[in-house]
C-alpha cells in the first residue's frame, strides 16, 4: 500500500482526470471514445450530459456516512422512503440497495459515467436517475444507447448493472469504457479494501468487515466484468 497507484481502484491515490463537463471528471484515457460517443449522440438529435463520474473514496464514504446517520434519505427496494433500521447489518443492506460501498465503487475508476439526455430534460428539472427516466423522458436516448452498444459500436462503452447480474439494481444510465476499467481492476484486492476499512470512519464498519466476502460476491465481483 506504498504505491498510490495500487489504491486508484479504490477512489484514493492521484488518477490522472480530465474535466469532461463542467464539474464531471473522467480518466484521460477514456476522454476520445467519450468525444466520440458524444459527437454521435449528438449527430442523432441526442445531448449526452453527465450526471456522475469520477467520485473518490472520500465522496463515497460521505454519503455512505450520511444515509447510516439519517442525513440523507434511505429509500426501499422499490424507491420509497423507509424507516432507518436499527440494526447495524439492517441498516447496512439498505444503504447497498442504492449506493455502493465506499472503495468499491464502479465510480471510482474514472471510466464509468451516468448518462442522460439533456435535449430532453425539461427545464428546471432535476434529474433523479431512475428506471422510470430511463422509460419516460430519456427512452429514446436509451434506445440509441442499447442499439449501438449491441452493434458494437459504442466506442467502448457498455452498461455494467443490468438485470441478472449481482444484487445492485440495474442501472440504464451507467455507462462504463470496460476495456479501461479492467486496466483499473487488475490489481482490486479485498485484503487492502479491508485495511482501508479497519482505517476509516466508516458507519456499519463492524457489519461490512463481518460480511465483506459475502458482500463482495453480491455486489463487487458480479460487476468485474
Ligand atoms: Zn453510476
């Protein structure tokens, strides 16, 4: 754990990052194929705006942090607000229905994106990032998506949380340059996630040390891919 490079797959160290969109950055090596999928987006009619990208472990364990203290809100399965668990393990699995564990976030590689269309955003209106988006305002956006992405030519980009794969709900709009992001990923071991763990201030830490084999099967290695 000397190197800084050996800790970029968990949202520490220095990655090298491009200012993508205002406030939203992304790996250099990823800036071309993004231009490009975006030059094509647009070439359809489509404004490719990012609504996440690069987050770090920091950011990460921020709203892990505030969702385990009731700061923020915690929504079910099904995307409504719930009753915060009293159980540390409870309130654990509830966190992971909508965010991922801090230092094993796809976000923190700087290849994965959330994506909508903002040529068809209404006005004033603040993007939540929700399959029923994905179905409603943004479904032709996501049609373009789907097409060029099962045609091969998508610059490299595929979506990583679809149905069927892990326990992390399926996410139309993270995108992910995966030939990059393996690059990131070689080096991901559960031991050092552990000791960043053991190091930090993280809520539910005893829950998530207790679990982690578990919860990487579930909600970390599915998305190696
Ligand atoms: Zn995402």
């Amino acid at each position: 754990m000397t190197d800084s490079l050996d800790l970029l797959p968990y949202g520490m160290g220095t990655p090298d990052l491009v200012e993508f969109q205002p406030g939203y950055f992304v790996d250099r090596a990823i800036v071309g194929d993004l231009q490009a999928l975006s030059d094509e987006a647009k070439a359809n009619g489509f404004e490719l705006r990012l609504e996440s990208a690069y987050r770090s472990f920091e950011k990460q364990l921020s709203i892990w942090n505030r969702k385990a203290r009731g700061e923020l809100a915690l929504l079910s399965a099904t995307g409504e607000p719930m009753e915060r668990p009293q159980d540390e393990e409870e309130l654990m699995f509830a966190i992971l229905t909508w965010s991922a564990l801090p230092g094993a976030s796809r976000h923190h590689l700087g290849t994965d994106i959330d994506v909508v269309d903002g040529a068809a955003c209404p006005e004033g209106y603040e993007v939540q990032l929700t399959p029923a988006e994905c179905e409603g305002m943004f479904a032709k956006f996501h049609a373009f998506l789907t097409e060029r992405i099962d045609a091969g030519s998508s610059f490299g980009f595929s979506r990583v949380f679809v149905p069927g794969r892990g326990k992390i709900r399926p996410e139309g709009w993270h995108l992910a340059h995966l030939s990059t992001s393996r690059k990131r990923l070689e080096h991901f071991s559960l031991d050092v996630l552990r000791s960043i763990y053991e190091r930090s201030d993280m809520e539910c830490k005893q829950a998530v040390l207790d679990n982690l084999p578990h919860l990487a099967e579930e909600y970390i290695y599915p998305y190696f891919i």
